[in-house]
C-alpha cells in the first residue's frame, strides 16, 4: 500500500509540472479546467469501476460455499477490504484537491509574470517528437513484460496438470495391485476351507466304521435291550457332531459375507472419492471460463477509456498518458495480489475441511471393525461355555447308566463291564480331543481375522499419509511460485522508477 500511494503521489506532481509547461507555451485557462475536471472524472470512474470488480468477483465465490460460518467470515474480510479502500479513496481525494488548489495558485502567479516579463515560446513540435518516442519505447517495454508474464503462467499451468495426471495414475496402479492380492486371498481360502470339508467328512466316516465294527463285536456278548440302547446313543452322538459341523459352516458363510461386505464398501468409498474430483475439475473449469470472460470486458472497457483520454490529451503531451498507464498497471498489479491472497485462504479451508471429512470415515471404518471382531469373540466364548455344559450332562448321563448296570450285572458280568468301561473311556478321550482340535481351529481363524484386520488398518494409514505428502509438496510449491512472481513484480516496479528518475 505505501509503494501504491508513492506512485500516485509522484504521478500527480508530474501533473503540475506539466500544467506549468502547458501555461508557459501560451494554452488557455478555460481549456487546462476542462481538462483537469476531465481527468478527475475519468481517474474515479476507473477507481470504482475496478473495486466494484473486485467485490463482485468475491460475492460470486461466496455462493458457491454452503456453511453459514464460512460466509460470515469472508463477508468480515471483505467488510474490512471495502473500509481500507473508502480510507484510501478519501485520501486520494483530498490529496488531489490540495494539489488543485496549489495549481491554481500557481496559475495566477503566473498571469502576473506574463504581463511584467517576456515568454520564451518552445517550439512544439520538437517536444512533440520526443514524446512520441518516449511512448513507444514504454510500449514496447510494457509488451515485453506482459509477453514473460503470459509465458511464465502458461508454464505454471502445464505443470501443474502434469503432477495431477501422475498422482491420479499412481492412485489407480495402487487400487489393481490391492485388487489382485484381494482375488488372490478369495482363491486361497475357498481350496482351504474346502480341504478342511472334505477332511472333516473322511473323519466322520472313519469313526462312523470303527463304531459299527465295534458294536458288531460286542452284539455276540449283549443282549437285544441293550444292544437297541447303545445304538441310540451312538446315533444320537453322530447327530450332534453334524450339528457341530453345520454350525462351522454358517459361521464360515457368515465371515465371508462380512468380508463382501466391507470390500463392497471400500469400492463403494473408492468410486465416490473418483466421482468428486471430476465434479472438481469441472468446476474449476468453468470458473476458470467465467474469470476470463469477466476479465476479457474489463480490459475492453479500459481500452475504450484510454483512447478516449488519448484523443483528449493529444494537445497537451502524451507523457500524461504514460504516467496514467504506469499507475492502471500498478493497481491492477495490486487488485490481483488481493485476489491470489483471498482464493489461496479460501482453497486452504475448504482442503482442510475435506481432511477431516476423511479422518471422520476411517475412524468410523475402525470403529466398526473393532465392534464385528468383538462381537465374534463373544459369540466364540458362549459357545465354549454350551460346550462344557453338554460335555458334563453327557458324563452324568454315562455315570448313572454305568451305575445301573453295575447294580444289576455285578455279580455275573465283571470282566465285562470292565471291558465296557474301558472301550466308553477311549471314546471319551477321542470325543475332547476333537472337541479341543475343534477349538484350536476356531482360535486359529481368530487369529487370522486379527492379521487381516491389522493389515487393513495399515493400508489405510499409508494410503493417509501419501495423500498428506502429496499436499504438502502442493503448497509448498505454490508458495514458492507465488513468492518468485512478487519478486519478479518487484523488479518491475524498481526498473519503472529508475526510469521516471532519469527522465527528471
């Protein structure tokens, strides 16, 4: 701000000088006040013009923003940009009226001087010719400058949409290779799960043998009541070893249902996050159309305004005209910098918004997670318990029935009934160990799911922290960009002055 009021303030005491020489070569009085009423008027329109641009262009990016809060904070900056520009305004306004008066001042000085002395008439012509030059030599450097500007924006843009296609790329290389191990995880569990299927069942059949065999052996020693009764209750032992086999099963399709289920929705959440970077470029799109457009009629504007003022001003001196130019180029130089420092504040919200939108779903993702495998432990600990419960009722049952037989075959069949004895106590033992390789089994899918989820949660850190990276290295190139353009700004406006201070 105080580079742009020294300019203004170096342009205006040009103007007197050049009031001084206009008097000097004999112009008249009435037509140096039209001029200068003129001039005022063209300088404020183009003033307000140019900040009613600017307020306009930022109230159309507050419609696109939804949250209340965020409205109210751009509306106070804007408060705040529109007072600072009134101030400056009402500044300027009373610096020029200050340098109008001292000019009239020195104009009637002047009326004095001519009736006592003699005035040396320059020839106009001459001082015509240098003024054409001097204007051509600024236009040529003025279209120099804006030429690099172009390029070096056009160069900006065409890297910044190359780092864009390498990362979208990269992200869809990742998405394949986690497909695949995916399919290749599906393919593995399905051979193993029916290997322990078929396993399960040779077993069943191998013992199903053995007991038949058995109860063969043994039918020549027993009588048909008893014979009926032990056939019951092996048959009754088999049907509750299918049960046990089904409930293994549905507890397999269970798990594999959720595990659909949760890779249903990572695509789900995939596609989603793919469908709002195209909206996103889109509306960068279309925004980028509209900002070209509105600056496109704000430059023809400009351009009407200055060949107006050039028709004008051609009798008077054309150095007017550069200093005029020089000070339009300065504060569109400025109002750009408002606009860069206004959307770079407004993008930085609306990525931070969106990076704890993404926290927000992981954690819930976590959250569910942690419920599911909770819940199957529960599940898991019940039935242990049910286990041990039937595995008591079945050693009461077998006692009181060894107890009865005891009481009524003592005498005459001990040797048997030791033999008995012996043959359910190996079965026994068979029976707990199947129930406890059943148990191992179940704690060892456990386990598994507790590996699966682990490299789950690991996935979605990396996947977190790349994004990050990809973020910071965003902003920070930005901002280095930004910081070469205002040095390069810089440089201009020191080459400017140098030049105004030869030509004093």
């Amino acid at each position: 701000m105080e580079n742009f009021l020294k300019v203004i303030t170096d342009n205006l005491i040009t103007l007197e000088i050049l009031n001084v020489s206009v008097i000097k070569n004999n112009n008249s009085n009435s037509k140096n006040e039209e001029f200068y009423t003129q001039e005022e008027k063209n300088t404020n329109s183009t003033q307000n013009e140019a900040t009613l641009n600017v307020i306009l262009r930022l109230k159309e990016n507050k419609n696109d923003d939804k949250d209340d809060k965020e409205k109210e904070i751009v509306l106070e900056k804007l408060k705040g940009q529109e007072e600072n520009q009134g101030k400056l305004i009402e500044e300027l306004t009373e610096q020029k009226n200050n340098l109008i008066q001292e000019l009239e001042n020195q104009k009637q000085k002047l009326k004095e001087q001519k009736e006592q002395e003699t005035i040396i008439i320059i020839d106009k012509d001459e001082e015509k010719e240098q003024l054409i030059k001097e204007l051509e030599n600024y236009k040529k450097i003025i279209d120099e400058q804006k030429q690099q500007i172009n390029n070096m924006n056009e160069k900006l843009e065409e890297e910044k949409k190359q780092r864009k296609e390498k990362v979208i790329e990269e992200r869809e290389k990742e998405k394949e290779k986690e497909n695949e191990n995916e399919n290749e995880k599906e393919v593995n569990e399905k051979e193993e799960n029916e290997k322990n299927e078929n396993l399960n069942k040779d077993k069943m059949l191998n013992d199903y043998i053995i007991i038949e065999n058995e109860v063969n052996r043994e039918n020549e020693n027993i009588s048909k009541d008893e014979y009926q009764l032990e056939r019951k209750y092996l048959l009754n032992k088999l049907e509750y070893q299918k049960q046990l086999i089904k409930d293994l099963e549905n507890v397999r399709t269970e798990q594999k249902e959720i595990e659909r289920q949760e890779k249903e929705k990572l695509n789900d959440e995939l596609n989603e996050l793919k469908i709002l970077l195209n909206n996103l470029k889109e509306d960068k799109k279309q925004k980028d159309k509209i900002q070209k457009q509105k600056e496109q009629d704000f430059y023809i504007k400009i351009k009407k305004e200055y060949e107006n003022q050039n028709r004008l001003m051609e009798e008077r001196g054309k150095e007017l005209e550069k200093e005029q130019k020089q000070n339009d180029y300065i504060f569109k130089k400025y109002l750009e910098e408002q606009k860069l420092n206004i959307m770079e504040n407004l993008y930085k919200e609306q990525e931070f918004k969106k990076r704890e939108q993404r926290e927000k779903r992981q954690k819930r993702i976590l959250e569910q997670i942690r419920k599911e495998y909770k819940n199957q432990k529960i599940y898991m600990e019940e039935r242990e318990i049910e286990q041990k419960k039937l595995r008591e009722e079945e050693e009461e049952e077998l006692k009181e029935y060894l107890k009865q037989k005891r009481k009524e075959s003592f005498e005459s069949n001990k040797e048997e009934l030791i033999v008995e004895h012996l043959k359910k106590d190996k079965k026994n033992k068979e029976e707990k160990e199947q129930l406890i390789n059943e148990l191992e089994k179940q704690k060892r899918l456990i386990k598994d799911l507790k590996h699966y989820e682990s490299l789950k949660v690991k996935q979605i850190k990396n996947e977190y922290n790349k994004k990050e990276k990809d973020l910071k290295e965003q902003e920070f190139y930005d901002n280095v960009m930004l910081l070469k353009e205002l040095e390069e700004q810089k440089i201009l406006i020191e080459k400017l002055e140098r030049m105004r201070e030869e030509k004093k």
